[in-house]
C-alpha cells in the first residue's frame, strides 16, 4: 500500500506589467510572479475529486484582478496581497506563498533630464521578494531580495593559507580579480518595513561593500557586506548571500615566450565555487 | 553586533566524461557534478583564517581524481564515494552532498547492431543522483531520479469539477492535453540498493503509467505514476515529482470562419502550473 | 541626408500544436514557425503609411488559420503553403519565407507496443526546414534538416599533421574523443520530394556515418557524411553541415600521481571549434 | 560523384579578460571572441590532408598572445588587429573575421566616486563589433554595434491604418506600450575611425530617440533611430537594426467585473514581431 505523503502546487511564471500614470509622469512595475500553496489538496490527487482545486488558471487571473484593484509599491507588498487572498479566502489553504522577480527598470537621459514614460533595462539585476502566510496565528513573512547583481574587481583580493591536501594544486594568491554574480535576500524586523528604502539601501550599500573590503575569500566578503548592510538597514534582522565565483584564470603566455603580467585570463563559467552564508544581529 | 547565521559552500558544474573499455566495447559517464560541505568553517567568514577551507578548486581535482581511481557503474555509487571522502577526510566537514546530473547516450543503431564506441543524445532527460553522509552515526542518505523527461498524450486527459470562484474562467474539459516535463527522485529503502536497475525501471514504468492514466488533474497522474513506480520498484521507499503543466491552449478560430475540431494549439512554456508530490509506502 | 536601403520584417516563434486523429491513432505535430517578408515596405519606415503592412499579429493567425484548413504531412509542405499564402495574396510582398523548427515526439512503448495518443520527447535533436517565395517567376527553395543532433565518439577519432606556428600548442594525437551537435541542411533536387523519406534517411545515415568513419578531423567527417547522405538520399542534390566540436579534455592527473589512462576528460562548452562545409553532387 | 562546394571553419566562445593598469586605477576588457577563416582548406576535408589546417586552438592561443602583445582600446581595433594576423600569417586564408561581443562594466560608485578598480554589470546589452579582412586588396570592413539594448516606453506609440485581410484580429491603438531588445550595427565612412565614440554617442543617441518618437510602428521607429544616429555620429555611413516587438497584451479583466484602464498587461516573448531596417546616407 501507498500513500501521499507530502504535496503541493501553484503557478509559476505569471508575468505583470502596471503601468501607474501620475500627471505626465508615468511609471512601470514588470514582474513575474509564482503562486504556491499548501493545504487539503490530497484528494485531488488520491481520489479524482477536484472540488477543493483551485485551478492554477485561476491564481493567475487572481494576479492580474488585484495588480488591478490593490494599489501596491514594491512586491512585497504585492507578494503580502496575493498571498493574504489565498489564505483568506479557501479554508482549504494552510499556507501561501508568492515569490515575485521584478524586472529593474530605470527612466532614459534626455538631456540630462529624466524621460516621463520611457524607460531602458537596468542591469541583468532583478529585484526579489516572497511573502509567507499562513493560515493559523501570526504566520506572516516577508523577505526581499536581489538577484543577478554582477560584480567584479581586478585587485583588492586574494586566497591563501588554505588547507592543503593531497589533491590540492591551486596556488596562493595576494592577488586575484574576484568576480560574481550576487544573489542576496533579507528578512525585515518587522511586519510593515519600508521595503522600497531597504532595497534601495542594499543596492548601494553591497557593491560598496564589495568594491572597499579586502577580501581573503569570498566567504569573508560575504561576511563583511552582510555587516556592512545590517549597519546601514535598520529595518533588516538578517541577510543571506549565495555567491558563484566566477573565477578569472590567468593565461599561461610561457609557451609563446611571453610574460603574463597578471592582465590576461579566461573568464569561466564551469565549474564555480558557490559560497553561502547568513549574517544576523544578535 | 552581528554574526554568522548560517553557512555552507562547495564547487557546482565540475564535468566529467569517463571512458570505460571492455575488450572492444567503450562506455561512457558524463556527468555534472555539484559539492557542497557544511560544518567548522565559521572562521574563514568571520577571522579571515582559511585554515580549515578545502578550496573548492581541491573539490574539482578530487572529483576528477576518485573518479580516475575508484570503480563505480551509477552516478548513486559515485555521488556516495564523493560524500564520503569528504566526510571521512575532514574532521571539520559536518555533512556533505554530492549531486549528480549523468547526460543519457545510447549507442548508434549501425544496420540495427549497437555501435561498439559512438553514441546519440538520448533525450533532453537526465539521470540525477543526491548522495549526502553526515558525520555522526548512520547518517547516509542516497537518491536517485529523473530530470526533464519530456511526455505529451493528445487525449485521455480531463479537467474538470474544480473550485469555481470570482477569478475563474477556465472551462471545465473533458478531453484536453496534457503535456510536461516530468522531475522524479526517489529514496531507497535499503543502502546498496540496485541504483540502476532502479532507474532502467522508473524510465519504463513512468511514461506507461503516464500513457495508461485516464487523467483527472496532474495531481492525479502524480499518485498514479507514484503508484506504478513503488508497485514495480521494490527497491524504493519514496519517489517525489514534481511536474509543470506545459499547457497547449486551443486556438480561437472563429474569427476567420473555421472551427477548431481540438486539433490546433498554442503550446505555451509561460505561465506554468507547477504541481508536486510525494508517494511513499504506508 | 539619410534614406532607408533595406527592410524586411516578420513573426517569429509562432508555437502550433496540430493533432491529426486517424481512428483510435493520434499523431501530433508541434513546431515552432518563423514568417519573414520582404517588399514593397519603404512608406511604413519612412512616411508613418501602414497601408501595406500586414501586421505581424495577421502572420500569426495566419499560421493557425492554414494549419487548421490545409493539410500536410511535413514541415517543409507547410512551410512552402505559408510561404506561397503571402506572396500569392500581397502584392506588395516581393518574397516570403516560412522557417520551421519540429519537435521530434516518438510514441511511448508500453509492454512492447507504441501507444496511440501518448508521446515521450525523441531527443534533443529538432526537424528543420526554410521554404521560401519569391514573386516573380519560378522562385521556389525548399530546403529540410535536422539541428542539434547530438554524437560522441570514443575512439575511431585521431588530429594530426596540422600546421604548427608561433602560438600552436595543441599536441597531435591518434586518438581523441569526437562530440558534436550536428546541424545540416538540404535541398532537394526537385519539387515535391519526399520530405519524410529524405529526413528518414538522414536520421539514419549521418549517425551511422559518424560512427563508421575513421576521422582525421571534423572537417573530414563533415565530408563523410555528406557523402554517404548523398550517397543515400538520391532526391538531395546537396548537404550543409555545421558542426561545434564538444571538446574533451584530457585531465593532468600527474599531481596526484595518478596516470591518465585515456579515460578522464573534461567536456567542455566554451570555447569551441565551429566548422562548416557543403557537400554536392557534381 | 560528389564534391565539397563551399567550407569554413573557427573557433567560438574565445573568452578573455584582459586588465589594463594606469596608476592606482585599473580597467577592465571582457570580450568573448569568435574566429572564423574562409580559404584553401578544401584538402582537410577531402583528402585527410591536415598540413594547411591552422588548428582552432592555435586560434584560441592567438587571441591571448595577441591581447597581450598588443596595445587597443575598442573592440572593433582588438578584431582587426586579429583578423589581419590570419590574413597576414598564412597564405592558405583568403579572408578572416573576428566577431566580439563585450560586456560592458561600470564603475562601481562609492560616496559618488567612481572605484579605482571594482565594478558592476551595466546592463544586459552588450557591445559589438565584427572585422573582416581579405586577402587581396583593400578588403577591410569593421563593423560597430550594441546588442541586447533594453527599452520600453508606456505611451507615445500607437499602429493604425494597417492592412486588414481575412486573418486580421489586431484592433488599432493609438495609445499602446513599445518595447523591446535592441540590435544595431554601423558601419564607419572611413577607416580608423573613432570606434569609442561611435559607440557612446550610440549609447546616448538611440535611446533618446526612442523616448522621444511619437512612434506610428517599429518600422518608423527604426528609421527615427537611425536619422538621429547619423545626423549626430558622422563617422558613421550606415546603421542596420532588429527589434524584436516585446508585446505587452492588455488582459481582459472584464470576467472579474473590472474595466482595464489601460494599466494591467501581459508582457510576452514568443511570439513576437522582428522588424529590421538599414539607414544610410545619401
């Protein structure tokens, strides 16, 4: 005999564009949003009885009706929307879940002036969120987020006294170009954060970070861009980083009789280290 | 005054190709390897003190190394070795994880004999494997699955009886589509289980089930698919998927005077119902 | 002065599931279908006159509207019906072409026997084809083929004798690891050929001719299997190929002190040799 | 009898980081280059005759060589510099191109100064260029270009008056959102040129013209862009473009009882329109 043990379902990849008209001025949100939810679902897939089934079809409807009704200024407060209707409203949810990517959008330079309706793509960056709630009692979480965030310096880090073994022929270095891609997400202390202002924070205060630390690994970097933004975000509890190390590999210029002067290598992609870690006041 | 929370770290994308010859026969392993360790690595975040850091780079090498050393015929067996080196090496490492990803080839059809050394893609599939082994005691946790097995019947497929509330619109059908890409991993209920008789049964037994199912919802041909697989696998404890619904949407052709006689489609790849599950013998 | 020298325009990515129902049967086409036109379109640029555009919106419509009214049994018939549609209903249109991309589907064996309406994916591999009309006079091209075929080879492959320079480090070797993604193309030479039959015999022969031929470089198994495809398919009058060569590295496993038996290798995505040649019939 | 009809080969995917040092402040090159020759190389593919094959991996290592050798400061200079080493180093090529596609970094910003040597990704586009040189004669051709370029606007576009036929379903508007990737490439009235600051009046000028067309259709967009470009870049003679029509559909929210104020759309990529056009001087 078998039986279902665990389940779960939702959509994914609803994608948004609101477009928010004030005066002349007009100003864009574009996210994609997934909607997952948790509950008394096992007889959909036990005993072909839909009748408690909230079709996907209709959370993605459920997306487009209230980005149309609510008013909203960042996807957390969207994700808190989507996910209190969904538990508010089928007793049958015991949680819900909407994990939002927003497309990052900044307005084009005329002439030094800001465009009012017209808009260039800022960075490969996106900016995140997921909102948690759940049925019974206070179950509310909120995180924001930011993913794809690349950055890279040509100095300023290096890697050595590491644990040699038996097949280890990496090198010590006291100087290395330290590249990658930044995934980073953050809870709030508090329910009703100003999430557009931590956002807003992060971006400039975790490049900052990454560009002024002098960096012994990746993973002290992380350490020190999580300090550096649970200092200057007062609404953050804590900070989670994942960082692939894009590693940068000198090229060996010996066998055409040339020297490298630590300037020319080959970025790869495969493999990387991942390196991960969360920083969170006492 | 902040701290470190949470921390873990390994080397993601290590490709191997191993060629194995047998008299005039060749096979071949190709493999996408991912480690990753937890456990004593707090100063290398916190102290700048890499003295207990495995470089990621010695994770690569050892990979390629035990791969050249040690025998091994699934990617179960190679993904155990892998985490129990690190674990059984290292008094700092806590637990550790292989995971595996094993392109499938199957060897060109020559005038209908299999071809000794040359091989085709066989599918968008692959084998996936998660072997993890904690420090203390017992703990060893092996799984093998499947992902990206691409499936699609043009009918036995229905949807119908579900939730209907202010957002829906989707009508109810009798005879649809139905179309994914079908993720699956399964526990063993005993270590040393026969990791490839287990999985040459899943790739047999999960697209017939999938084919005979008279299919009420995703959720249902999940249950069924489970079902089938523990039925004919009893090797296995566990098995989990997690299927999106590829929809293919009828096309409106009333507008040019024609009807759609459920034959012309829009295959979509967003948005995408997302639906999991897990069935597990009682 | 400015003035506008070329143009042309088009749909692309028109996704189309047909199903055809023969009895208890169902066999199911899906492709991916790119329209491009060219023509009498200057005045849409340059003078704000869209009274000869056709929008790209009709394009698509017009894909499900004739894969609803017409009847083919290839990519390249339905190619050549669209591309004929355009030229043949605009004046303005001096050529169209229809690009298809097919998904290869193969039917799902259940104890033996292929099931009816239930399919698993065939592979990484698509059917292509470029049909394309011009207005004036005779101008037809119908072109079919085959992307992202997949082989490797373990032996039967050797690079040698090639040219040394300055900046040559490459060592010659007798036998190396062979992988590819084989793209090719063909024309016909003559219309209504049979499409099924020629791709039938290239998904047969082009592997097989991969495997048998002892290769001196990708260049030479490019015309290798040209020439048996030729060879094969007697309604082709030429064959284009396009093929990356996968390199397999071989790993230095001296710092281990290990030796490398010919049996480990690196794949590799990036960089790649990307080497292309057509072969005709004299 | 068949014979080999036309052939050409290279290496792809050639990535390169090249770090230029002035002081205390650092610079930073990534490109990703693409070798492709064209010549006597029938004998490699027809007669196992390897002695006038220039490997790809020599290619490979020339491109690190050369980067180092030599000084440049635009990828259209690095290209040419590649492609006259190939027509110039060997007789067997009678052309060669270099195509580089460079990711473009900025100054990560602390406390409003731009870093000496940290940055982040600027964006998705990338910049472009291709060089061709040829054997005989004054064969040169570079090519400049940026690739990727996002932009969207919310008003100030509309597609009327446009050809309606038995397929049509679009409705005119006058008032609907314009995105999309932007693709262009210029070529230079002479040689020598200042590539750099093509590409930044490029970078300036094409987005503002974006903003600012009242647009009538992608195809009078095009043509807007590339009037502004050349009346402000003299050095160039011509520009091409491709632009991809990212629709963004209106939902119908009238099932939910909601009017759509023209603010809630869906943000598509497939299908989608292609619209290319080239702009020149008289």
């Amino acid at each position: 005999m078998v039986r279902l043990t665990d389940n779960d379902y939702g959509k994914s990849g609803v994608r948004l564009t609101k477009v928010v008209r004030e005066g002349a001025t007009q100003s864009l949100y574009e996210m994609k949003v997934d909607i997952r939810l948790g509950g008394d679902f096992e007889r959909i897939y036990t005993q072909a009885d839909n009748s408690l089934c909230i079709p996907t079809d209709t959370m993605k409807n459920t997306v487009y009706a209230l980005a149309r009704r609510e008013s909203f200024d960042s996807p957390e407060a969207f994700g808190n929307i989507l996910a209190a209707h969904f538990v508010e409203s089928f007793a049958q949810v015991a949680w819900a879940e909407a994990a939002i990517e927003q497309t990052l959008w900044e307005r084009i330079s005329v002439d030094g002036a800001p465009h009012p309706y017209a808009f260039s793509g800022a960075g490969p960056a996106r900016r995140t969120s997921l909102a948690r709630r759940e049925r019974d009692g206070a179950g509310v979480r909120i995180r924001g987020g930011i993913a794809g965030l690349e950055v890279i310096k040509t100095t300023g880090s290096r890697f050595s006294g590491f644990l040699v073994d038996e097949f280890t022929t990496l090198r010590e270095t006291e100087d290395r170009i330290l590249a990658t891609s930044i995934d980073a997400t953050w809870d709030f202390a508090a329910r009703g954060a100003d999430y557009n202002g931590a956002f807003e924070t992060a971006l400039r205060v975790i490049p900052r970070a990454f560009a002024l630390h002098d960096s012994h690994s990746v993973q002290e970097t992380i350490f020190a861009m999580g300090e550096a933004l649970l200092e200057e975000a007062p609404a953050l509890s804590s900070v989670s980083f994942s960082l692939p190390n894009r590693h940068r590999l000198a090229v060996n210029l010996e066998p055409f009789r040339m020297t490298n002067a630590n300037d020319i290598f080959v970025p790869t992609s495969e493999p990387f280290g991942l390196i991960a870690g969360t920083v969170a006041r006492e």
